[in-house]
C-alpha cells in the first residue's frame, strides 16, 4: 500500500518541499530502504522510526518490505525532519487515518525513541516555502512553532508526540493553531542588556560610532588595551535603527537555519552582534561544508560583525571579507551545488597601534620599532582597509573620567539622532536600487549629493597633500562628510563637516607609513 505526505529541506536559507512516499508491499522480511539521495541523518531515520512506532504501541509492518521515496529524488536530502512525516507515512499505509489524504500538510519533527517529537532547523523558511505552494497547515515541533507562526497565511500547529500528531491528522478541529503577536513579539525581543552611558569618557570614539551608524559606514578603532574599544563596540547595535519585521524573518530565517536560534522568542528582534576569534577559518567565517552552512559574515546579517584584534586573523580568512563588503552577500560553490546567504552587516574592527599596543600613548613606554610597527600595520590589506570608512583612535581612559559622576549620554538618545540621520538618506536614494545608506553611494552618485563650496574644496585639496591622503580616502571623505551634514540635517556639506570627516582617516596618514 502506498500513502504519501510532505516535508521540506533547506538550501541556504531557502525551503523546498519534499514528498514523502512510503509504501509497504511484499518482500524479504524487515527491510526499510530510504532513497532520494538521502544523507546519514535521513538513512538513520528508519531506526528511530521503528523504536518510536513501537514504543507508542502502534504496529510496525516488520514482516514487509517499506521502500521510502524523497521526491524530488534528483535533491539531496539532509537532517532529521524527515522522521514525522515518514512514521506517519507508514501509519497512514496501515489505514490509521481513516482514508484521509494529506495533501493539505508539510511536516517537520525529529522522532526520539520514546515517541517525542524534537525540534529541527529551518522551520520558518519551510512554513514560507508551505506558504508558496498554497499548503496551508504545517505541522511542527512544538520548539518551533513560534517562528513557523511568524508566517501569515498558515496554520502551524505543535505537537509534542507522535500519538498527538496522529490525534491531530484525524480530529483537527480539537486542536488550535499557534497563534502569534509579531508585533508585540518583536518589541519583546528588541532590549539589550547594555549602553552606550556604560562608556566613560571616549567622546570622540563615540561621536565616531555615531556618524559610522548614521551612514551604516564601517569602522576601525585603533587604541592601546583596556583603551574601550571592545566595550564600544558591543553597544553598537543598541544605536542602530530598531529592525523592522521583515529584517527580524530574514535574519530568524539564517539563525533558525543554523542552529542558533533561541526557541523562547522564535524571533530575533535585536540586531545581530557576532564577534568571532581570530583563529577562525576561512569556512567558519563565510560559511561552507559539503552541504554549505552560514558563516559568521552570515549571522550577522543586518547587524554588527566586529573582529578584535584584526592583524591577528590570518590574512586568507580576511580577504574573504571582501565580496560581502562589497556585495552584501556570499555566494559559496561546490561541485554539486551553488548558493548564496545575505550578508549585509556593519563591521566593526578593533586593533592595537602597534605590537606591544602603546604607540602614541602618553603613560606607557612603546618598544616596538617603526620597521614592526610598520610591519603590523601591514598585516591588513589595502583592498580590505579600502572598504573601511572610519579609522578612529581610541586612547587609554584618564582616572578623572573614569570616577566623574556627571550623566552620560544613553543609547536612545544617539539611536533618535541616528534615525533621523537615516530617513533622510532613504529620502534621497529613494529612487536607487539596493542603495540604503551614504556608506553604499557608488562614485557615480558622489558629485550628486557630495557637492562642496570653494572653501570646501581648498580644505580637501590641502588635505590630501599635506597628510599624504589617497585617492581612495577621497571618496571615503565625501561619504563621511555627507553623513555628519545629515546629523546636523544639512542640506550642503559645509567645511566643518570636511573637517570632521578628515580627522576619521588614520590609518591613511602618512605617519603610519
């Protein structure tokens, strides 16, 4: 007999559905075979259904032969959200559902010996991909079925055991549907546990941080250890923009498909904040695996990827920066497939002036030579360093502003100013494609809204000589400048805001050379 059901599988972010067929016919006795290009997780499956079946007193056709197809059957299959829908599939060919079709359902659920029914990944993209194909109830875990209701359009139902998912199948109308409050969810997941009045002193660090969030322009803090330049960072994203709900699916949709979402909430809310070590691999870092996965450039998606001491990663795993810098996504290639993961984030880098970490400071001796400074400093590409707005030095704290009681400016205050400053960057790009921000201005939209007085240009003119400014700062100048005219909600880019804006080119400076 033959009964068939749906599931999904994950590829990158997106879902396909797969029809489960299962049919139990006549054959050498106890064999169960699972074909489609299934991996080891789906082969394992025909063990844990066995074991739930039985242990939930249903009968398992041991005397038979069950053939399982995963259709399409040229798709590779992978992970352990087949085990629902095939234990159901071998339910259904024993009649336990009263001749019901279920063509109306996808299914998710890994099976624990016991019955259980265990979360999985990847279940908001497979309750969107439902949606597409004009499936309307899908059935998930009960781990998942927060972040699979996020979906309109669907049913989702949870279920906690393999009897309850039968009960379901055979009497729906005694079980609700999960319903959620995207709303009131997003504003639950949307508060951070720190602040930018948690930083004393470092107020040129921090207008810098403004003016990097109100353009989305990336940003280098260069300072001697213990200087803040971590504890800066951290606070970025509570300054950034509050996330709109179509960037919390996105970014639930990469999380959920990694593993990394927290099933309490089902919703990322907060901007990403991922901050990998610097012995981190290439693979690690962009993603990859035989059936690609999502890298940290990845998972910080619509948020914040800071690397601390950035000399310190090896040079390979950096340059891989760069075409998501560039393009906002990473596309990974194997020999059986291509795919691509958004990764549109700001980054954020930390690293010492020098080896020992105390040039320039006026408390500690430095003992590195300029051939070593020189020579650290070197450790980070050009191409890469072009792709960074903002160099800002970071020194060390006095005690003075450490013990000062004075009140300190909050995230909420510089997050009002920051908002400002972007809707006033999407006005003007509002006709541009994929152009958001000041910071993705291609340098044909430079003359356009960069456009500077006579004293503007003598100051440029005369910094570029007179600091050793490159070709490349130039433009990196006009787009900073442009952002702190919009803080102060300006319509020309005056020569204050030049001004500003050169002082954020250390690295550029001809006394690092």
């Amino acid at each position: 007999m033959l009964f068939k059901t749906h599931s999904a599988t994950v590829y990158g972010i997106e879902a396909y559905l797969v029809e489960v067929e299962v049919d139990v016919g006549p054959g050498q006795q106890g064999n169960f075979n699972v074909v489609g290009l299934p991996d080891i997780a789906v082969k394992e499956s025909r063990e844990r259904v066995k074991a739930a079946l039985k242990n939930c007193g249903f009968d398992y056709p041991g005397y038979q032969t069950v053939t399982v197809n995963l259709a399409p059957a040229d798709m590779r299959k992978e992970g352990s959200a087949f085990d629902l829908p095939i234990a159901l599939g071998l339910l259904g060919c024993q009649g336990t559902f009263f001749g019901k079709a279920l063509a109306d359902y996808v299914f998710l659920g890994e099976l624990s010996l016991d019955g259980s029914v265990r979360s999985v990944h990847g279940a908001l993209s497979a309750a969107i991909a439902a949606r597409e194909q004009g499936i309307k109830n899908v059935i998930v875990p009960e781990a998942n079925a927060k972040e699979a209701a996020v979906v309109e359009g669907i049913r989702v139902f949870a279920v906690k055991s393999l009897p309850q998912a039968t009960d379901l199948i055979n009497s729906p109308e005694s079980f609700a549907a999960t319903s959620v409050d995207t709303a009131q969810m997003l504003g639950e997941a949307s508060s951070y546990s720190v602040d930018l009045r948690d930083v004393r002193g470092q107020q040129s660090a921090k207008r810098a941080l403004e003016v990097a969030c109100a353009g989305a322009h990336n940003i280098l803090f260069i300072g001697p250890p213990g200087a803040g330049k971590t504890m800066l960072a951290k606070r970025i994203p509570t300054i950034l923009p509050p996330m709109s709900l179509d960037e919390a699916i996105e970014t639930t949709r990469i999380h959920s498909v990694a593993g990394v979402l927290d099933d309490s909430r089902g919703l990322v809310g907060t901007r990403p904040y991922r901050s990998p070590h610097h012995t981190i691999s290439d693979a690690g870092l962009i993603g990859g695996g035989a059936v690609p996965r999502p890298g940290e450039v990845s998972l910080g998606h619509n948020g914040v990827l800071f690397l601390d001491e950035l000399p310190e990663f090896q040079r390979n795993v950096l340059e891989v920066l760069r075409q998501p810098l560039e393009d906002g996504v990473v596309s990974i290639a194997r020999a059986a497939i291509s795919l691509s993961f958004p990764a549109r984030f700001m980054l954020a880098a930390a690293m010492n002036p020098c080896p020992c970490g105390f040039f320039g400071d006026a408390t500690r001796e430095c003992h590195c030579s300029p051939m070593q400074i020189q020579r650290y400093v070197s450790k980070i590409s050009g191409p890469l360093l072009d792709r960074i707005d903002i160099h800002i030095e970071v020194p060390a704290v006095r005690y003075k502003e450490l013990r000062d009681g004075a009140a300190v400016e909050s995230s909420a205050a510089v997050r009002d100013r920051v908002i400002s400053a972007r809707n006033i960057q999407l006005a003007r790009f509002q006709n541009e494609k994929k152009i958001y921000s000041n910071a993705q201005m291609p340098p044909k939209l430079l003359r356009k809204h960069c456009e500077i007085s006579a004293d503007g240009e003598k100051l440029l003119e005369t910094a570029i000589q007179k600091l050793g400014l490159s070709a490349r700062a130039h433009d990196r100048i006009l787009k900073i400048a442009r952002t702190i005219a919009d803080l102060d909600a300006a319509a020309a880019i005056l020569p204050r805001h030049l001004s500003e804006a050169i002082q954020y080119r250390t690295l550029d400076r001809t006394y690092w050379a």
